[in-house]
C-alpha cells in the first residue's frame, strides 16, 4: 500500500468516526451510511481511542499456521 492510500484510508475511517459523533446520530446510522459493520466500527474507533490516528491505517495480517512447517 502506497502512502498516499494510507493517508487516503485514514482520512475515510477518521471521517467515519467524526460523523457517527455528530449531532443525533448513531452508530447504527452510520454504518448504514457507510456500508460498513458496527463490529468494524468499534474496531476502529477502539484503535484510534487507544494509539491516535496512526493506527487506522491498514495492518498486515499474520499467517495463523504454516503448513510446510517441519
């Protein structure tokens, strides 16, 4: 992922955040709205809560097992 899309992706979620904060709105509505799941929601706004705008920007997924393993 380039720079410009990570700034891109967190510029999104950060939007997404402020607007599910805005006047008598909720969660629900918002991801609605934006065709996103409450649980991703949450995960994000947890993110940002926790560690700042920095760690809304997609994260590198760890394979679980290695099946050539010896």
């Amino acid at each position: 992922m380039t720079k410009a899309e990570q700034v891109r992706l967190v510029t999104w979620r950060s939007k997404i955040l402020q607007h599910a904060s805005g006047e008598n709105r909720t969660v629900s509505q918002t991801c609605r709205f934006f065709g996103i799941s409450r649980k991703t929601y949450y995960n994000w706004a947890n993110r940002q809560r926790t560690w700042g705008d920095a760690r809304l920007c997609g994260r590198g997924r760890v394979e679980q097992r290695c099946p050539r393993a010896t």
